[in-house]
C-alpha cells in the first residue's frame, strides 16, 4: 500500500521531493516569493540538528554570539572578492522610518564582512588569539529558481568565524570543522559524504581555499553539504585585524569560516526517504516512538503506560495519539512523517500475549511476545534503523559511484544513471567549462592522497595530478 | 574596592549602564547604526534565557515554527491598524538581485501578518484548532535613539502566535502567557513584576487588548517587559481566517500574540548590577562559580579536581580559570562578568584546611573549613543569593512605588525619586497627555481588582474607577 498523495520517487523524484516536504508537513510555501515557511514538523528538525551541532562546535573550543543582519555597502565592499561574488544575489535595504538612507545596507548573505569588522576591533595581542566564534542566525540570498529547504531565498543557518596566530592553527582548524560535518552526516544524519578541496573556479568568494563535505542524493544528484574555508590573511588585510605576535611585531591574523545549513532537511529527505514519506535516522528524528493504542481497554491503557516508563528510562522521544481519528489513519501519519519506530498495542494483542512494532525504514511489522524487555528491544531497534539507513545509503552511493577515464563514459553515464564520477583533472578551469556541458556537470572536490586513476586529463588528455570527483548538483 | 573603569550609578546612571555592557562584555557597538554586537557573555544568557522560556513553552503546548523575515507591502497593509501603528519604523527593502522589486518589502517588525497569512492557509476545521505557535528570530524597528539591548534596531526575541475556537480559550492564553512571563521574571530574573492592562493609547496596533509585565529598575525607571495581546477577530477578518465550527457554520479564529526580547538582559543589568559591575541571578547565570586555584601546588589541583567532581554531581555550573593572569585580575574578571559564586583556593589555605567563598551579590568572603560539603554548601549560597536578590529588588520596588492623590504630588515624585505611581484616572486620553508633560510620564498598566485609592482622578478631578500604574519609561 502506497500513499496516494505522494508521487513515486522513480517515476518524477522532483514532484516526490515535494510532495513529501508537503504531506510531511515540513514546509509550506509563503506569500513571500522564494520563502518558505518551515513548519513545526520541519523546524523540530532543525532544532535537533542544532542542538547535536552546537554541543560539537562547543566542545571544540566554540562560543555563540549574535551579529547585526544588516551590512552597509561600504564594509561589504572591502574585501573585493567578496562582494564581486555576493553583489549578483543581495537584498538591499534602501528606505528606513520613511526616509531614503543615505548608504544602502545589504541583508546578510553571509556574515565575514561583520565578524572581520567586529575582530578588528577586539584583538590587539596574541593572547587574545585564538578567536573562536559562531553564530545561528537567517541569511538572504536572492536565488531566482528555489525549491524548499534545497535553495530557499531566505535560509537558517550557522556561521562560524576564527581568527588565528598562525597559518598552521588555522589550517588545523579548517580540517578539524570539516570533520565535525563529516561526523555529524555520517553518525547522526546516516548519510555517507566524501570530503576534499573545491577547485578555484568552485571555492567561495574570498578564501584561499574551500574544503566541503559533498552527499549524493538517492537520484544520483550530488548537494554540497557543509563548507569549511581557510582566508589566509585576505579578510585579516582588508579589515586591518593585526595583532602584535610573540616577537612584539604587528602581523595579521589568520582566519577561517565554517558553515551549514536547513538545506540539510533536504538532504534527510533525498538520502533516506521513500514513496510513504519521511524516513528519519533515529539520531535526528524529533520524536524516535510512535505508540498507538487499539481502542481504550483499560488492559491496553496500562499497558501503554508500562511502556511509556520504560521508554523514559530509556531515554527514547515518543508519543502517544490518543486521538479519535482511525488506528490506519494514525498508522499512516506516523509513516509519513518518518517517526522510526511506531508500537501497536489493542485488546486483542494483549489477550494473545502480542505487541505489534513496525520499523519505518523496511517497513516490517514486527510481532513480539509482550514478555520482551520493551526498552533494550526498541533501543537496539533504534541503533539497528540508524546502522541499516547508513549502509543502504552507502551502497546506493557506491553503486552509483564511478571511475571514467573519457568524456564518453562521462556522458553515457550522467545521461542514464548519474552519480558520483572520479576522473583526472588537468587544473585548467577551461575542462571545467567543457565538462559542465555535460549535463551540468560541475567538479565537487579534489581529492586528497587518492590513487590516481590515469595519467591524463578526462577532458583535454594533458598530464594530470588530480583526481576529481564530479557530479550534477543541486 | 571599586572596578574603576565603571562610572558610579549613583553618579550617572546611564553611563554606569553602557559601562556595565562594556566591561562585562556583554555587546559591543557595531558599524552598523543602531545595531549591536550581542558578545558571548550577553548571548550565553540570550541562551539560558531561550532554554527556559522554550520548555515553558512547550509545557504550554505550544511549537515552534519559523516564517520568511520579508514582508510584502501588500499583506502588510491588510490590517490598517498595524501597519499605521508600524510604517514610521520599518525598514524597506527595495531591491534584489541587481533589480528593483515590483513590490517592496519591509524586514519584519512582527510577524502577525505573516503567521495570519499561513494559518488562513491551514485552519479549516475546529478539529483544527487550537494553533499554538511560536517563533524564535530578529526583528528589525527603525528607532532613532537607540540603547545596548534596551532599543536597538534589530533585536532578537520570541513571537507567540495562536488561533483559538473560541473568545474564552484565547482570552484564557492571552492570560496563561502573561503568567509564563511573570513566572520567568520572577522565578528566574529575580525580578518582581506588575502585571496589568495597557491603555487603549499604549496597547498594540492591531490587538482588542494588551496585557503587560511591568518592572521597575534601580533608577525608579519603568520598563515594559513583556506583553500578551488578545487580537479577538480582527486578524483573522483582515486575513480571512475562517473555520468550520461544530455547528457546521463558518466562523472567524480568535487570536492571540505575546513576545519578550533581548531587552530582558539589559533589565538584568538595571535591576541587579552595581558599581563593580554585572550581577546575574544563580538560576539564569550561564556559568554560576568561578574556582581560582591559586598557583599550582599538586594539592591545590587535587582540591580543585575534588570541587569539579562535588559541582557536577550537583549540576552546578562552573569554570576552572588557569590562565596565567594573577589571581586578584581574575577574581576581578569574575566579578565584572557577575559570576555568582567565587571559590579561591591555594596553598596556604590548604595547610589551613581553609577555603574562600565570595558571593557576588553582597560581595562577602566566606572563609569556611575545607571540610564542609562543598556541593551542599554552594547550592544553599545559590539559592540564597537567588532569594537575596529577588527581596533586595522588590524592597527597593516597594520603596519607589508611591499611591499619588494629585498632580503636584506626581510632579513631586517624578522630579525627586521616581517610580511606580499608583493614581486613579478616568479614562480618558487627554489625562495620559497632560500627565506625559510631567517628565514624560506614561500610563504602564491599569491594575486588576486593585482597591481605589480616590473616587476622582488624579488629573482632571471627574469620577475615576480605574488605578493605574504611572512611570518614566525605557
């Protein structure tokens, strides 16, 4: 049994993503063009995410603060890079308590042009060093084609900003943030990334270069999924952060940023879901149980409450519908909304010595004896979900993960089954342009200490030093 | 002793407050007009704040959602109240992308108009009903003067949302939310409030009513610190809103909206700061003890492990200050910051079988033995300087509210040692202007059930039923 309104995901994945943020209720679209609202079902979500995220960022030495969301074009303009590479997509404010302002103000695309004002300002020595800051704040971006949570004008997201004593420190930290994200997709989210540096022509605006962290969707279309950037001292320069070093001489700092965002949601949606509507890791589900109580015996209402206590011991989120809608009704919402473990409990199982659970992502119906000890059967459920998400992501990325040695094979593949392609790259920007004639085809990252695949370039056949992993994006 | 970079308060209050901000490196003032830095000391508490406020929420039944920051022109206008009561303070944005918008949009003020225009989307049945959402995010007002976290252009706050079947239960929220606030500022801030009803001139654009927490600071100056607003159907008529009630006929949702801000932490400094600078209640401290070990003997470290152990069995927050600044620069630093507890411990208090506790909020030193129960011990100073500071604030309130009988005697208390005037009116606008010339003095709330002080009111002298509370606002 499918649910009907959910489109199958083999047939038209872009109207099943959207069937599913909507039967999901994850989000709805606004009056406000390119905006979406995110819906409590969603927001949750996010809530869970941050809060696995900011204990991560907090344990590496991170604190939270809370930057202005507005940016006057003259502070935006210092670093040339920068706004060179924001001016196409900005809002900007022009009327203030109706007057004309006299410098327009940019909504924040993203904050480095604040954060480098603002240390500036606050460092003077090497012992303030080093800075480690984040913020959790919305940014704006005026995308022309949205879909929700994927590319949204207006988006949730977190921004981390650190200043250094050395090259070194900040490099380590651009590595250590990026294997927070790869920890956070792969032990929370169950989803399977490879990491490494973007190309020049890829790398964000401003940075001396960008690492990323990049996930392949359940249709072969690659997202990237988190970013960590080393600047080097371009930002440090452009914002005068000088701080007097251990030989009592001014030097500039070194800085780095770090960022992800509710684009997240989408990848949970792409990676894990199905034709029935959400599948959450257990990890990140808002609620891990859903209990659905068969009619209100007092036999069955004792019950659920002997599993409510074993649950909380547990630590396991749950809730029960006490609702006067159907039992199949209740079934198929706990279905669509991806809840990982849903307990059926009536009458009847009760005088059978039966409880019913079903697991979300094969959709088995388990029928166990009501003797089992509810809250270690549920909890290894639970760790068995998250493991069994991982792998079948895993291998579908797998399978869908290719070495191509010519642009043929690139073609034939990015025409019928599109994934991940590793093939040699010359580093000339113009086999970049060639290959993004193939269906879009755009390079994802370089690739660390990987063992090289041929001699020559995929596109032009010159000599090659790098292997390249290539994908469509989103 | 008296930190020396901080004016007295006593001498110049507002001075001593921007010192306060300042030294305890709560915000910085940004390059961005009217915008503030919230630094990591000032959004910890933002945090702590957040966490609180977010589980009363919840046990409230409510969830959190979050909408687009932009606001058409268009469905601003839908409610004229609200948009006359908010167009000379919005902020425009006016392009996008390089282009002029064919519409401008405002950053939101509020988001009434946006949470009406979803739920108009949503709502169709009472089986639908109650709605009972919340949203954590910045909103943006063009003030002119602005203070750190008192007013300042954007800020961050919570907006209360909820749609309801019936007058009665919305009327019921509206109340239910006012107590939240009052349970938090009480309970948590350690800050004694009235809560009342605001004037028709001072109530909400757009609400039926407005119910208000209202707090007296150090200076005898009133601020509004929380309101709860009963909108009735207006809302939901502007934005059709309608649903199916259980008579089967269509009826328009009552409304309900309530926010607090960051504005809460600037009430924190006025309430319970003083000249060495920033002192926080135990309970929304986000770190409550400060250990300085005092060199680094082994069984000072030993001692300091032992402490740690003690604190986390009882949940007590602290920090370890090893830096390698001397230890009356950190006794100050912890003092600047308003940590609420300081445990000094060196050698020679060891051989002592001493240790030191100072109190932050009567700034003694205890000197106990080594062998009480320290985590029993600072637990009961907790609560101690918890209760200590919520009765030092209510004496003063109490101190400063006067029951006026004329207007001279207003002027009198306005002009000498403002506060809380208690005075009767009749309810008339024209009394709230003639009392606003004595030093701006403004009608904060109209009591409940409150005993008439006169029969007449205190401006004009005709027959007055209603008490009003007068002050100086923030």
């Amino acid at each position: 049994m499918k649910n009907k309104a959910i489109t199958s995901r083999d047939v038209d994945f872009a109207k099943w993503y959207t069937d599913v943020v909507k039967a999901a209720r994850l989000a709805n679209y606004s009056n406000v063009k390119g905006c979406i609202v995110i819906e409590p079902n969603g927001y949750a979500i996010w809530e869970n995410m941050q809060k696995i995220l900011d204990d991560m960022f907090k344990k590496t030495g991170h604190k939270n603060l809370y930057m202005p969301m507005l940016i006057p074009e003259n502070l935006m303009k210092k670093e040339s890079d920068l706004i060179e590479g924001f001016a196409p997509e900005v809002a900007w404010v022009t009327q203030g308590g109706q007057k004309e302002l006299e410098e327009r103000m940019c909504i924040r695309p993203t904050s480095e042009t604040l954060f480098s004002d603002y240390y500036s300002s606050i460092i003077s020595s090497y012992r303030d060093l080093p800075i480690k800051y984040n913020q959790w704040c919305n940014v704006l971006r005026w995308e022309k084609e949205t879909r929700p949570f994927l590319r949204s004008r207006e988006f949730l997201w977190q921004e981390g900003h650190t200043v250094h004593e050395t090259q070194t420190e900040a490099e380590e930290e651009t590595n250590r943030m990026l294997n927070v994200y790869k920890d956070f997709y792969e032990n929370y989210l169950a989803i399977p990334v490879i990491t490494g540096r973007k190309t020049e022509k890829e790398k964000f605006a401003g940075a001396e270069y960008t690492l990323t962290v990049e996930a392949l969707m359940y249709n072969g279309v690659s997202l990237q999924s988190a970013t960590s950037h080393y600047f080097g001292q371009r930002f440090s320069k452009a914002y005068d952060i000088k701080f007097l070093n251990r030989n009592n001489e001014y030097e500039y700092g070194y800085q780095t940023s770090w960022g992800t965002t509710t684009r997240m949601i989408g990848a949970l949606i792409m990676v894990h879901s199905d034709d029935n509507g959400l599948v959450l890791p257990p990890k990140i589900a808002p609620t891990q149980v859903a209990i659905i109580p068969i009619g209100n015996d007092e036999k069955v209402i004792n019950k659920v409450n002997e599993i409510k206590k074993q649950l909380d011991e547990e630590g396991i989120t749950y809730y029960v519908d006490n609702s006067e809608k159907s039992p199949g009704f209740k079934f198929a919402e706990a279905e669509v909304n991806g809840i990982p473990v849903r307990i059926e409990i009536g009458i009847r199982d009760i005088n059978d010595n039966k409880i019913t659970i079903a697991r979300r992502d094969t959709r088995e119906k388990l029928v166990e004896s009501l003797d089992i000890d509810i809250k270690s059967y549920v909890r290894n459920l639970l760790n068995e979900i998250q493991d069994n998400l991982y792998n079948s992501a895993l291998k579908r990325r797998d399978e869908l993960t290719y070495e191509c040695h010519n642009l043929e094979e690139v073609e034939q593949i990015m025409n019928t089954k599109p994934g991940f392609v590793k093939a040699m790259w010359c580093g000339d920007e113009a086999c970049e342009l060639k290959m993004k004639e193939i269906k879009g085809t755009k390079s994802r990252c370089i690739l660390d200490n990987h063992e090289h695949i041929d001699e020559k370039c995929v596109v032009c056949g010159r000599d090659a030093k790098e292997v390249v992993v290539w994908g469509i994006q989103y």
